[in-house]
C-alpha cells in the first residue's frame, strides 16, 4: 500500500507519501498524488513531517529516512549523485553528469532533476546552471533560491567555501 499526507509548512503545503516505510514521494502539488495512495498519517509519514518541518526552519541539514526511489537506471544514478552534495552547496548539471560518468548528459541529467520524486529531500534544488544562474525547479524559482538562502544562512560561515557563496549572491 502507498499512504501519503499533506504536511502545513512555511513554503506551503507538502505532499509525501510512502510505500513500506520508505519515503517516495515529496511534491509541491496535490495533482501529483502517487496513483492508488491512501490519505493516511502513518508513523513513518509523521516523522518525515517532523524531519521537513526541521529542514525548513534551519534545525535539521541531513535527513535520516529510508527512501524508495523508482526510476530508470540512469535517474536513479542522478537522484543519487544528488544525494552527496552537501548541505548549503551547489553543483551545476555538468558537475552532476561528470560525477555519474557521462560528462555529455547534461541535458539528460536535467530531465531527471524535473523527475525527481522526493524534491527536497533529494536536493535537486541544488543543481544550478554552469553560470551559477538557477534553473528549472519544481517548486518555483523564487522557492529555489529561498531553499539555498536558507541552507547557506543555517550553515557554519567557516566551511562555507567562498565559490558556493558567490554562485549564490550572483544569480
């Protein structure tokens, strides 16, 4: 079964929905409600709420849920290079395409930050272009940017290195 709830957060509501205790989904958009999930706060979905409600407010910069990510091989490597950037930095499409081994899949590499099923959580929010300029995001541009000011305001000044701040400041 695949249970999902709605969570009430600063940016707005949230869905989330999991299939045995495994996160695999977090959306912006109700529309996009995983097909067959049941409405219903489970134990796991109530602490992936508390986690998100963390992040969002500063308290929380790694996130300890098991998640399910569904896609091909080739997302699946994306979503999960996505997963080692740190905290309050950034990488651009071509970083993600060169660490996953195919230095000409930018484009490719895009399409599958657009198809990420858990945003936030697998922080494709991160991704910026080779210029530094933000791009496509699920939830908005504005919302983007939101999300890296607050990762850089919640991270230690000290090991914040001077390009990620530049690549911030400079849109």
């Amino acid at each position: 079964m695949i249970y999902q709830a709605v969570i009430e957060t600063n940016i707005g509501p949230l869905g989330i929905a999991e299939k045995d205790q495994r996160l695999t989904h977090l959306f912006f958009r109700q529309a996009k409600v995983p097909e067959g999930a049941i409405t219903k706060w489970t134990p796991f979905l109530r602490s992936v709420a508390a986690e998100v409600k963390e992040y969002l407010s500063g308290k929380r910069q790694q996130f300890d849920i098991q998640l399910k990510l569904e896609g091909t091989d080739f997302q699946r490597s994306v979503w999960n290079a996505l997963l080692t950037i740190p905290y309050g930095e950034t990488r651009s499409y071509r970083d993600i395409a060169e660490q996953i081994g195919n230095a000409k899949a930018c484009r490719a590499v895009g399409m599958a930050n657009h198809r990420n099923p858990i945003a936030i959580i697998v922080p494709c929010h991160r991704v910026i272009g080779a210029d530094g300029s933000l791009t496509g995001f699920g939830g908005g541009l504005e919302l983007k940017q939101q999300l890296l000011e607050l990762e850089q305001a919640s991270r230690p000044r000290a090991s914040v290195p001077p390009c990620a701040k530049q690549r911030l400041l400079h849109r």
